[in-house]
C-alpha cells in the first residue's frame, strides 16, 4: 500500500466490556463469556454484554427522548463511536466520515415490531424509520454532531472489515482525511437463532459430550464432529487517519477483498478461493516470515474453520504463523465481529502476548507480535484480510 493509513483509536462494547484495559484482561483470562437463555424454544448458548456495557446503554437509550426508540444495535454503536473519537480526540468541528454497517441491522426492534403489526394489524409511525439499515451511522452522526458522509451497510459477516475497506479507499482518494469506520450487531432474538438452528450451524447443549459443556464453540478445533458456532452481540469501531501519526495504535499496511463463485447459499469452496485471494492481496508488498500472527474468521463451524485453515496453509505453505480467533469465547457478532477481531489483533501488538485458544493444538511461537493479519467472511463468499502492523 502506498499510502500509510494510521489506526489512532478503537473502541468497542462486547461480553468482554468497554474499556481496553478490561478487554485484555478478559481476553488472558481462559474461561469464555457464553451463558444460556431461552430463545427459539429452548436453552441457547448466547454472550451477552456484561453487567456494565448494558447500564452504559441503558443510561444512554434514557439520555436522549428520542433514543428510546432506538434499536440496541444503534445504541451499540453510538457508544463505541463516542469513546472512539474521545480516544483519538476528534472532535464535532473535525468533518470525517462515518461507515458502520451490520449484518442484521434492527433485528430486536423489527421482529417486535412485526408481531404488534400481527397483532393488532397497525403499524407504529416510527417502525420504518428505527429499523432502517442506514439509522446506524446517521444516528451516530447525529450524536456526535458531524456533518462528514454517512454509510451504513451490510456485507454479512464481513462487514466491518469492509466499512474499513470503504474507508481506506475514501482516505487514499483524498476525499477526507478522517474516517470512523466498524459494525455493531445485537443479534440475540428468537427469530435470529430460530434462523442459524435451520442452518444447523448452531452450538447445542448435549450433556453426553463434556467437551461442548466446557467449551460449547469450538472454533479452531479441525476435528470436531459438529458444528458449534454461537452468537453474540457488540459494535466496535475504529477512528482510520491519512498518513503515519504518533498517536497510532497500529498501520493498516495491506488491504485484500475478493468474491468467489458459490457452490452453495452459504458455503465457500474447500480450500477457500476467496481467503486465499484476500490474503495474497494484503499481503502482496511483504515477507510471509514477517507475519506472525493470524486473527482468523473461524465462527466454529466444521467447514467454515477448515476451509479457511486450508486457505491460510496454502498461502504460506508448512511455516504458519500463530493462529487465533475470538469466537471460542464471544461467539460470533455477525457484522461486527471483524473489528472485534481487529481489536484482539491491536491489544496482542500492544502488549506483546498472543492470545491463543485454550484447547487448540500448540503452536511454533514467535518472538514479537509486530504484523497481524485480519480475516472476515461472510455469506456469499465475500472475504477481507487486513495487515497491521506496528
């Protein structure tokens, strides 16, 4: 990439919590954030906010009249957003874009909606405009009183890493220098895990397999029998600047995106075309050596995490960097799970510790964490890989 893009800030509000110093404590600690609830008819495996984010959300959705009628995963954002440009001391008078998508936008809010129109055969006034894709970022452009472009979109479950797309190629075009880019989800709903168990992609409780009592998504596990992949809910967000700052967490030193040809509605192929694509093209101006780590997709189903392994082995043959993911313990945030993914990446450079999974098989160390590649990819085959680097 020719022109350097500065991470100077992220944020985000997730079961791990809303400050980075909790975040990383949670993430060293070896237990995940699943507990169960009653959706779809039965006991759920989920990852809800912890006890703090929801009365952070609960103060903001009564800050404001017009917030209460706000979906969670508007109001998710919005926090994020606030603490973001706080970080990165942004302020109303700086004008930068604004993309944060999602995979479901509205859910909770829609399918209430819906079952009152059932009900009663009327419609509330502010049912279109409160579950429209587009109130994520314009809400949040409104809360932070800005006057830059606002996006909202869905890629699936590559759209974060697509809003980061879209703002890496707004900054080098030159049309701002500032950008505020991420994806936020509040998927847990009858309807919505109602929709992943007819996929048969869901984690089950079953007592005669301890291993899943234990750890109920096996992300990173090649050999599992079934699929184990579980939801959770969150936004995070990250504040993107033109050029090398001080101020910078992290560099996005590479950018790769690319489609493949289904073979099924939700699949992509054996050994993952679309991966292998997105890395080569992030990875295009550097060594593979110098790469030491991988934050994978890996949602902890059984196809989903060994075509992409796959895809990682055939781009950078038997010497693979470390290789991680976040699902094993939030779950899979859907639209925002990309940026989640982006954080961890950031917090192991920071910190100089990777974080691995707990029952995945050991792994060749490296000696420093300074380059972290990103993967997302969701229905459709559509794959982003991300290179930070420090």
């Amino acid at each position: 990439m020719s022109k350097i893009i500065s991470i100077t800030s992220i944020a985000s509000i997730s079961p791990l919590g809303n400050k980075s110093k909790t975040i990383w404590e949670n993430y060293k600690n070896p237990k995940h954030c699943f507990t169960t609830q009653f959706l779809d008819r039965k006991n759920t495996f989920v990852a809800k906010l912890d006890e703090d984010s929801n009365s952070i959300i609960e103060e903001l959705k009564h800050s404001d009249s017009k917030y209460k009628f706000l979906d969670k995963s508007v109001l998710y954002a919005m926090m994020a957003s606030r603490k973001a440009i706080e970080n990165a001391a942004w302020t109303s008078n700086d004008i930068f874009g604004i993309n944060i998508g999602s995979s479901r936008g509205a859910t909770d809010l829609f399918e209430k909606h819906y079952q009152e129109y059932l009900e009663t055969g009327k419609a509330q006034t502010l049912a279109s405009p409160t579950t429209t894709l587009g109130n994520i970022s314009s809400w949040v452009a409104h809360d932070l009183q800005t006057s830059g472009p606002e996006i909202s979109h869905s890629i699936t479950c590559s759209t974060a890493l697509h809003a980061m797309l879209n703002g890496v190629a707004w900054l080098r075009a030159g049309m701002t220098d500032k950008f505020l880019v991420g994806g936020s989800e509040a998927p847990l709903t009858d309807f919505t895990i109602g929709q992943m168990r007819a996929l048969k992609i869901y984690s089950n409780i079953d007592e005669r397999q301890p291993e899943l009592a234990e750890w109920p998504n096996r992300a990173l596990d090649f050999e599992k029998k079934q699929n184990t992949m579980i939801l959770g809910e969150g936004a995070a967000v990250c504040c993107l600047e033109m050029g090398r700052k001080e101020k910078a967490l992290a560099f996005v030193e590479g950018i790769g995106y690319a489609t493949e040809i289904l073979e099924h509605n939700i699949s992509i192929s054996a050994e993952a075309t679309c991966f292998q694509k997105s890395m080569k093209m992030a990875l295009e101006n550097t060594d593979l050596s110098e790469v030491d780590a991988i934050v994978m997709h890996a949602p902890g189903t059984k196809a989903g995490d060994l075509t992409e392994y796959k895809a990682i082995q055939k781009v950078f043959g038997t010497d693979l960097p470390m290789l991680t993911t976040n699902k094993w313990k939030i779950g899979h945030t859907f639209g925002a799970s990309a940026m989640l993914s982006i954080e961890l990446g950031i917090l192991m450079m920071q910190h100089q510790e990777f974080i691995g999974v707990p029952f995945a098989k050991a792994q060749k160390p490296r000696k420093q964490i300074r380059k972290v590649l990103v993967n997302s990819v969701g229905f459709g085959g559509n794959a982003v890989s991300v290179l930070l680097g420090i």
